[in-house]
C-alpha cells in the first residue's frame, strides 16, 4: 500500500470519526542555482521556481524563471537534496523528448509557466516508486520537500540549476 493509499485510508477512518485534516501547504517556491547540483557547480546560471497546488489537487499552476547558455529542458525530479532523482514532470524541453505539447524552452534563458495534471507526470520516477499519472504521489512528494526544479543545458546535461521546492511564495497563474 502506498502512500497516497495510506493517506487516503487514514481520511477515510479519521473522517468517519469527525476529525478533518489539512491537506498541507499548496504554494511552493525554488530558487535554482549551480551549488544545488549534484555534484555543486560554480556558474553564473540560475533563477527561480514557484507552484500553487488548485484546492482539489487535480493541477499545480506553475511558473519557471531563469537564467543559463544552450537550454535543453528543464524539469520537476523526485529527490532529496544532494541526490539525482528522476523526472516526474516536463516543464520544457528543446530535445523533442517531453510529452506531447511541452513547451519549448527559451534557449538562454526568460520566464515560462504552464499547468500540470495526472497525464502529464511522466515514469521518470517509476524505479522510485512514482509511476506516469500519478499526480497525487507527485503532490504529496512536493509536500515531503523531496521534489525540486532542475534546468539542462548542453554543457551541462545532468543539470546546471537546480533548487528544492519549499513552502511559501507560491503565485504562479
């Protein structure tokens, strides 16, 4: 039983016993740089991240500011800080490898937002437990601190910006 099926066994007992519970924070933020990488880089690429979880956890509103020479794409991956973990969702790609209708990235850098839902989360992650469609697990990940934002770029392919999502500041549209 996973996670999200725990938790949602756990409501479903402790609503029937009249208490309720918060789902947990819905606006997340990212500041991305080199020294996230794994290993750290020292570069002048960098930039920011924020995401709003809508109320009924269907979609997260997000938006990807950012810096960096040669973008190839750029990501949500599961993973705490200081180690790699995989894609679970494109936020834009220039390799022509993303789910149909991802972004293109700005080639050197400049502001993209979008939303996402279950069809977009990709089986980066599978090997981790976070299988394609699996938006709550995504969500609740989020919440655990375990996901953060990560730009590519040609010299850089593994990641020359990275930042763990954090409560608070989320407003992207």
């Amino acid at each position: 039983m996973n996670r999200v099926h725990m938790t949602a066994l756990a409501s479903v007992v402790l609503g029937a016993a009249g208490i309720v519970f918060a789902a947990g924070p819905s606006n997340w933020s990212a500041t991305l740089s080199g020294y996230q990488e794994v290993p750290a880089l020292s570069n002048d690429a960098g930039g920011g991240f924020s995401a709003s979880i809508s109320p009924d956890e269907t979609t997260v509103s997000w938006e990807l500011t950012y810096v960096a020479t040669n973008t190839t794409q750029a990501h949500l991956h599961f993973g705490q800080p200081g180690v790699s973990g995989g894609i679970t969702v494109f936020l834009c790609t220039n390799l022509n490898n993303g789910p149909t209708g991802t972004q293109l990235c700005p080639v050197n850098g400049g502001t993209i937002s979008g939303t996402f839902a279950a069809a977009d989360v990709v089986a980066g992650a599978a090997g981790q437990g976070i299988s394609a469609g699996e938006l709550a697990e995504v969500i609740a990940a989020i919440r655990a601190g375990l996901v953060y934002a990560n730009v590519h770029t040609v010299a850089n392919a593994s990641g020359v910006a990275r930042g763990q999502l954090v409560p608070g500041r989320g407003h992207a549209h």
